[in-house]
C-alpha cells in the first residue's frame, strides 16, 4: 500500500517538474512532453501503472497539448502553412514531427515530404514507435489512452 502511494508521489513529482521546465521553454518544452509520453505509450510503459496514475498522466498530456496550441512557434507554423483552425491531432503531429527532428530520428527532407500525406506520416511513426498503434485510425479522436 505504501509503495502505491510512493509511485503517486513519484510521479506528481515528475509531473510537477516537467510542467515548470515546459512553461520556462514553451516552444520545444511541450512538443518534448507530448512527444515522450506518446512514445512510451507506444513502447507499453503505462500498462502496469494503477488508474489514478494514468488520470494524472492523462491530465498532464491534455494540458500540454492546450499549452502547445498557445506556444508561439506553434501559432507562427500554423499561420505559415495557412491554417486558421487547429485540432488535437494537429498539434500532436507537429510536436511528435518536432521531436523526431530534433532527435534526428527523421531527416527534414523525409518530414516535408511526408507533411501533406497524414496517413502516410502517421504510419513512419507509429512504425518507428513514436506513435502508438491506434493513431493509425485518423479518425479516432485523440485522447491519451495510457
């Protein structure tokens, strides 16, 4: 029982820094977070852990994505390429696409050539385990599912 209460601790913790370092680097800080718990999503990380803790994780994943919509360089890319409107898939396209690019898991190249082909995009990274699997069902809507 103790142990239970320690993980929770452990991760508001967490939790609680990475949300101080994301507001002091709001342009890559939510991409980061975004990026990373999509990919341990996919990776089977949040499997094991108890219900609350992923209402937490799931909480924190919301509010960056809403954070993101509001980060500067976000609003200038959706300006620059002509978008009036976002959704939630947008956004969680552009920090997972950030992130790989950043980490040099994608070359520039390969995103501009994949950035007006969602499916196909979609695919390279749910294949490179940067997406989970049920992103591949665009239609879906985007929820944390941990």
């Amino acid at each position: 029982m103790f142990s239970r209460f320690m993980n929770v601790v452990k991760i508001n913790k967490i939790i609680a820094k990475q949300r101080k370092l994301a507001k002091s680097h709001p342009d890559t800080g939510y991409s980061a977070i975004i990026s990373a718990l999509l990919e341990n999503e996919a990776k089977g990380t949040f499997k094991h852990y108890s219900e609350y803790m992923r209402k937490n994780v799931d909480a924190f994943y919301n509010e960056c994505i809403e954070e993101m919509k509001k980060s500067d360089l976000f609003i200038e890319a959706m300006r620059n390429a002509g978008h009036t409107e976002t959704n939630d898939f947008t956004v969680v396209i552009t920090a997972v696409s950030m992130q790989a690019f950043m980490c040099n898991d994608l070359k520039d190249e390969e995103i501009r050539s994949l950035a007006n082909d969602n499916d196909n995009l979609v695919k390279v990274l749910v294949n490179m385990k940067l997406l989970p699997e049920r992103f591949l069902d665009i239609n879906a809507k985007i929820t944390y599912v941990a």
